[in-house]
C-alpha cells in the first residue's frame, strides 16, 4: 500500500461519483417533471427504496465491510486458496440474494403493509406491491456489481465500480421519457432492471481486463463462512440512516400526500456530499487500513484514521451550510418545472435541511467504521447502529407526530441519530486519536464554512431572482471563499490533501 494512497482513492471515488451523481440528479429532475410529487410517486419511491436500501446494507456497505478485509489477507496469504475463495464467496452470496429476493416477491403486500400502512387508505396499496414484485430482483443484479467492485477496489481500482450506477441513471431517464406514456409509473420499475443488467456487463467487462477470474463453485471455502459471519453485524451497521429512513417513510405514509417524495428528493441532494466524498473515504480507508493491519503497521494506521476523520469533516462542515443556505434555490432549478410545484419545492427543502444537519455524522461515522472493520471487530459498528437507531425512531415520534414538524421533523430525527451512532463509536474506540489536532481542525474548518455560509447568502440576496446565477454562483463563490480562508488559516487537512493530489498530478 502506497503512502496515503487512500486520499487518491478517495479522490477517483469521487470524480467517478460526481458524474453519476449529476446524471443522478438529471433523473431526479425528469421524474419530478413527467410524474410530479404525489401518491402514485410515494409508490414508486417506496418500492424503489427497499431494494436500494438492501442494496446498501447487504451489497455495497456490509459485503464490502465483510468481505475486503478477509480477501486481502487471504491474498497475502495464498493466491490459488484466494481465487478458490472467490469462486465460492460469489456462488453463496448470489444464492442469498435470491433467497431474500424471493421471499420478498411473495410477501410484497405483507412488508407494504408493514412499511407503509398509510397507503391502504390512499388507493396506492396496490402499485406500490406490484412495482414491488417487479423491481426488487435489481438486488441480485446490484449484489453482483458490488462484488466486482470489491475485487477492483482490492486492486485499487475504484473509477468503473463508481462510475457504473450512471447506467442506472441513464436507464431511469430513458424509461421515463420513452416508456412511461405506454407504462404509466411502471416504466420506472422496467427502467431499475434495464439499468442494473448494463451495470453488471460494464463491471464484468472491466474486472476481465484487470485478470479478475473466477467461476460458480458449490464447494464452501472456509473463509465464506467468515465472511458471513461478518457480514451478519456488519448489515445492521451500515443500516442507521437507511433504517432510520424506512421508519421516516412508515410515519411519512400517514402524513399528508407527496410526504414520501419530499424525503426522497430532500435524501438525494444530502446524499450528493455523502455519496461523493464520504462513501468514497470509507471505502478507501477499508483497503488501506486493511492492508496496514495486516501488515502489523499501526503507525501508518493511525495516520491513515486521523486524516481521515479531518477529511471528513473537510468536506461535510461546508456541505452542510451549503445545502442550509442555498439548498431552496438548488431544489428550485433542479426540480421545479412541469407537475413539480413550488409547494412541493419548500416542503422538499424542509426535508433537506434536517438531513443536512446530521451530514457531519454520518461523514465522521465512514473512518471509525472502517477502522473497527479493518481489524475484524464487527460488533461495535452494529451496537452503534442500534443506538442511532433507536434514538433516531424516538425523536421521529416526537418530533414528527407530537411536535407536528412533518418532514423536517422526520429528517431532524435521522440525523440526531446518526450523531449518537457517531458518539458511541467514539467512546468504544481503540484507535489512537489526535484530540488536540482534530479539534484545531474543527474550529478552522468550522469558521471558514461559516464565513463562506455568509459570502453565499449576500451573493443569494444581491442576485434575487436570477436563479441560475445565485446557483451556480453561489457554488463557485462559495468553494473559492472556502478554500481562500482555509489557505490563510493554514488548516492541515487542507494542506494534506491538495500535497497528495498534487504529488500525483505531477507524477
């Protein structure tokens, strides 16, 4: 493992990330123009959202969690016992995707009635069991891209495996622009199918060339049961926000009609910063602190950690304020046109700001995990899933039923328990941790977002009614205030990243 190789990941990661993101966000804004936000929406949404959040709880987030640290070892150890190991894992993880997808077809109207029960008196039960039925076996397709990501993420390869939902997205506004005057909301559901088969090819394609070989193998090697044995607390401990938005979406079923979009679309904007950088740092760091572990090298291991946790914060305090302060006029141009109306956009922004709140947790709960997958410890990830979750489901009662804050009470609730998840993993910690420089990062870091915060807000205010440039200037202004204060203040994570990225452009 090369020295702070993983912030040059991070870096593909994200580069990879960002243009799915924007391809994201242009399906975003060609659903909301052909179907709006309304009960046949709220359908399509939840039966989407299941697979998705399997998708990232037993595909992306546990399996790579479970599997990375046990292949590189395993690599290390043995070559012809590691692609033996391979050939196995990936013939018993794909019959446990299709077991779960199974059981999930048959009992389609059992979990809507479970996960929606709102929706039996708004006349949206039955698509939302059919859309159901017909999208959920994109967990298998997904499942398989995940795999192949894994094994190009071991090596170092991280462009294509993020890169490839832009397929995904392609598919969705395709189907949507061409098929849903023949197949109404159901073309969405066709559209996650086509999109996920093109993202299996893209990713075998790839893994070939990179001599990625293996086949289907009924013989269990020892190492599978390892890795499901870590995969087990490693599903509950990625599931805090995708839990905690399940429990959003049984409450949001009973509130008034388009609630459930509004979290949707308010998630996939808090999702950009997540999805592009913090996801991104937690996947590296996996590898990295992987390798080092295995190596017995705890001094680059903790290095890795620390800059890892500043990292986190480098990107997740500026994003915050930026969704809080310009996230309305955002949500204005990338949805407010056709059935999309400017209703729908304040409540969407109200969904927005209360997941903003809770970005810094999540993004600082990426190393710590990490770090506890690293070294084996699955455990501790998952207690602290179930603290988050718990305190998340407490204050989505209170705040979202009793103190009647709708969605924003909703998306309040799930940030606050991503940051108890955050504060048990910091007490549970092992991990050696540089309090007094993480905490002089916090505070340079903390300011310069603040003062560009207000750089936006004056630009917002001078340019009022100029959408895009209050957008997009805002954005440009905003990462150039940034970047200036944190120059003049000679923050350190700042310095570290643009020193390892530099290095390698010259290179």
């Amino acid at each position: 493992m090369k020295k702070d190789q993983f912030v040059l990941n991070t870096v593909v990661f994200s580069i990879a990330t960002f243009i799915s993101r924007v391809l994201g966000y242009i399906r975003d804004a060609v659903i909301a123009f052909v179907f709006g936000a309304n009960p046949l929406t709220d359908a399509f949404f939840v039966a989407w959202r299941l697979p998705n959040t399997l998708r990232q709880l037993v595909a992306e987030g546990s399996f790579n969690a479970a599997f990375v640290p046990v292949y590189t070892d395993e690599r290390k150890n043995s070559q012809v016992s590691s692609k033996e190991f391979v050939s196995s894992m990936f013939t018993y993880y794909t019959l446990v995707l299709s077991v779960i997808t199974f059981l999930v077809v048959v009992f389609a109207d059992v979990i809507v009635r479970i996960i929606a029960p709102g929706f039996i008196d708004k006349g949206n039960f039955e698509e939302t069991v059919n859309l159901i039925r017909i999208v959920f076996p994109y967990l298998i397709l997904v499942g398989w891209v995940s795999f192949f990501m894994a094994l190009l993420n071991v090596q170092n390869k991280f462009f294509i495996p993020a890169v490839s939902p832009a397929l995904l997205n392609i598919s969705f506004i395709s189907s949507a622009l061409f098929l849903s005057q023949y197949y109404g909301i159901y073309a969405l559901a066709y559209g996650a199918l086509i999109g996920g088969i093109l993202q299996v090819i893209l990713q075998i394609f790839f893994a070939y060339r990179e001599g990625i070989r293996f086949r289907l193998s009924f013989k269990l090697h020892s190492k599978v049961k390892e890795t499901f044995r870590r995969i087990v607390p490693a599903f509950g401990s990625f599931g805090v926000s995708q839990f905690a938005f399940i429990i959003d979406t049984v409450i949001a079923s009973f509130l008034v009609g388009g609630a459930v979009s509004y979290l949707y679309y308010g998630n996939r904007i808090f999702q950009l910063p997540l999805g592009l950088f913090a996801i991104g740092l937690g996947n590296a760091l996996l590898v990295s602190l992987s390798s080092y572990y295995s190596s017995k090298d705890m001094v680059n291991f903790h290095k890795d950690f620390n800059n890892g946790l500043k990292l986190a914060l480098f990107i997740s305090l500026p994003a915050t304020v930026g969704m809080i302060v310009l996230g309305k006029e955002i949500i204005e141009l990338l949805l407010m046109r056709g059935e999309f109306k400017e209703s729908d956009v304040l409540m969407t922004y109200y969904a927005l700001s209360g997941y903003a709140v809770g970005l810094a947790g999540y993004a600082l709960t990426r190393p710590y995990k990490s770090a506890f997958f690293s070294i084996g410890d699955m455990k501790t990830p998952l207690n602290s899933t179930i603290v988050g979750l718990g305190v998340g489901v407490l204050f989505a009662v209170i705040l979202g039923f009793f103190a009647g804050w709708g969605v924003f009470g909703l998306a309040l609730a799930s940030s606050l328990g991503g940051f108890a998840g955050l504060v048990y993993l910091m007490v549970k910690s092992r991990f050696t941790f540089f309090v007094s420089d993480f905490l002089i990062s916090l505070v340079k870091i903390g300011f310069s977002s603040l003062v560009m915060g207000i750089a936006v807000y004056l630009l917002k205010e001078y340019f009022e009614g100029y959408l895009t440039v209050q957008v997009f200037g805002g954005i440009i202004i905003g990462i150039f205030v940034y970047i200036i204060i944190l120059y003049l203040l000679k923050e350190s994570s700042f310095q570290f990243f643009v020193k390892t990225v530099g290095k390698k452009i010259k290179y």
